[in-house]
C-alpha cells in the first residue's frame, strides 16, 4: 500500500481496476480549507453565471421533477441556507478554471494516478463543485468523459451500471453528445439489479469504467462533492464520434453504421461534426432542452419563484 498528498490507501489493486471496474479510494481533499463553508459562500457569490447549473429535482420516490434555474440576489449562504432546506442542487462546472486552489489540488491528484496506473494519461481534466440537499438526488445518466466522484461532506449512495447495452446505447451516447443533456436516458427499475451500490462518506472517491451510467441519492445530510473528468486522444475521439452521428442521425436522418474513431469516415465525421457544431440547429436544439424557469426566492430559504415566459426567451 501507498500513501501520496492526496490518496491515503492506493494498493496495487486500485492500479488494476482503475478504470475498468468501479472502486472506492480514500483522499484526503476534504481537510482543505478551499471547502470550508466560508470560501464555498464566497466562491458562489463571484461565480460565473454561464459556468454554473442550479437544479431542482424530486424526492426519493416521487415522481421525476427536472428544472433549471439560478440564484438570483441571494448571498452565498442564503444560497447554502435554501439548498439544504432540500429539492436543490449546485453544480460550480468548471471549477478548475475559475479558482487556482481546485485546480492545483486536481492537478496534483491526477499526478498521482498518473503514477500509480501504467498506461493511464489524463492530459485534459477538469472538477466542478456540486452542492445538494439532503434529499436530492441525480437521475440515472451517462457521462462522455471519464469520470471521478470525490466526497467533501456528507453521505451519499451511488448505483452504477455495466456501460453495455440495454443500460447504455450508442444512440444513448449520440444524444449526449449532440443535445448537452445527460440525463435524458431510458431507465427501469430492475436495472438496480445490476448495479454496483456504493456508499460515500468524506475522505472517500469513486471511480468507474468510462460511459458507465449511474445515478446517486443524498443520505439525508447536505452534501459536498467535487465531479472530476478526464479526456486522453481515444476519449477525445470518441466524443467526435458521438457527436457526429448524432448529427447524421437528427440532423440528417441517416442512421450511422460505422463507430470507429480512426480511418476516413471518422476523418470525414470530424471535418462535419467540427463544420456544424456551432451552427444554429445544434445552439436552438441544445438550448430547448435547458430552458431556465426558476430563480431563488430571497423572500425565505428554499422558496423558488417561476420565471414568466418573456424571461425564459430572454435567458
């Protein structure tokens, strides 16, 4: 067993399955003063609105609520305050880019991994800070990246699945890629059949096999994590490719054969894909399923007010 500046227990074992089978690793993040309540209050004062996704979802067993809005005029702890009254959840995407603290300490902790696992690289990666309520939870989904879940606070409970059909599809992957929106995938209860369950407590992260859909429930506490992702040139690859049939299939109603990420008709799918993607179809297509509908009330902590439609054009 090992120990770095950031992972506590890395054994032989990690270096084998990182990536290939999910697996719970200890850290030791959680004990920086970044996290403290104080600096998260300040961080979501000055945080960038484009950078940010303020969510509102169902209970535990209730039927599925997914809306997106923003803070409003509330201070950072009146933010902190109306999340954990419950139903909420902040994702500060793309912290790494906005505070030199998360990136130095992501960086660091990829630098390890880099040294413990032959063969890995993660020349691309990125964390963002999520912030929920003690109810809330993220809906089954799948990621393009790979992925790391690292918990600050709090408990939370993890159900991942096999990254193979029926729990994910190329098309699945395709709808990711083109529309922006992961959580828009097929899910049946008795895919939790199937799923490795994981609990987390602070101090502990998960990492598991790329594209391996998942879906987390709050243990009943407010919960601080940080999402962590990673593209290398095959991951990178595959995110053209998934776009780009996206395209071929919704854009232009051919259903692609072909998902390989080398050769001419992956070169042909990346001139296209890189052609369009900023094109008016995707930006109308994306932006129709994103809609933002609601602001924090800062008339009482947790209260929402429905935005009017004028204001949901405009935004």
């Amino acid at each position: 067993m090992t120990t770095g500046r950031i992972f506590t227990n890395w054994d032989d074992t990690h270096s084998e399955l990182w990536s290939h089978q999910p697996i719970r690793l200890e850290h030791s993040m959680h004990k920086q003063p970044a996290f403290s309540m104080d600096d998260l209050a300040r961080l979501i004062e000055t945080y960038p609105r484009e950078h940010y996704s303020l969510v509102k979802t169902g209970a535990k067993g209730s039927s599925r609520v997914w809306r997106e809005g923003e803070i409003g005029n509330l201070s950072g702890r009146q933010v902190i305050e109306a999340i954990s009254r419950g139903g909420l959840w902040l994702n500060l995407r793309n912290v790494t880019a906005i505070d030199s603290r998360y990136r130095d300490m992501i960086t660091e902790m990829f630098g390890e991994i880099v040294a413990k696992v032959p063969g890995f690289d993660a020349p691309t990666h990125q964390a963002g800070i999520l912030i929920s309520s003690p109810d809330a939870q993220v809906y089954y989904h799948a990621d393009l990246p790979g992925q790391g879940l690292i918990q600050i606070a709090g408990r939370k409970r993890v159900y991942i699945y096999p990254n193979t059909a029926p729990f994910i599809r190329p098309q699945h992957l395709e709808n990711i890629a083109l529309f922006d929106v992961e959580v828009d995938i097929p899910y049946e209860p008795w895919y939790d059949w199937h799923a490795r369950v994981i609990d987390l407590e602070p101090g502990q992260m998960l990492n598991w096999p790329l594209n391996a859909p998942h879906r987390v429930e709050n243990l009943d506490t407010v919960n601080i994590s940080m999402t962590v992702s990673y593209v290398n040139d095959d991951i990178r690859r595959a995110q053209i490719l998934h776009l780009a049939n996206g395209m071929l299939r919704h854009r232009f109603g051919y259903a692609p054969k072909s998902r390989s990420i080398r050769g001419p008709s992956f070169f042909a799918k990346q001139v296209m894909q890189k052609l369009l993607r900023d094109g008016k179809w995707v930006k109308r297509e994306r932006s129709a399923r994103r809609a933002i509908d609601f602001r924090l009330d800062d008339t009482g902590p947790g209260k929402i007010v429905d935005l009017p439609k004028a204001a949901l054009e405009v935004a």
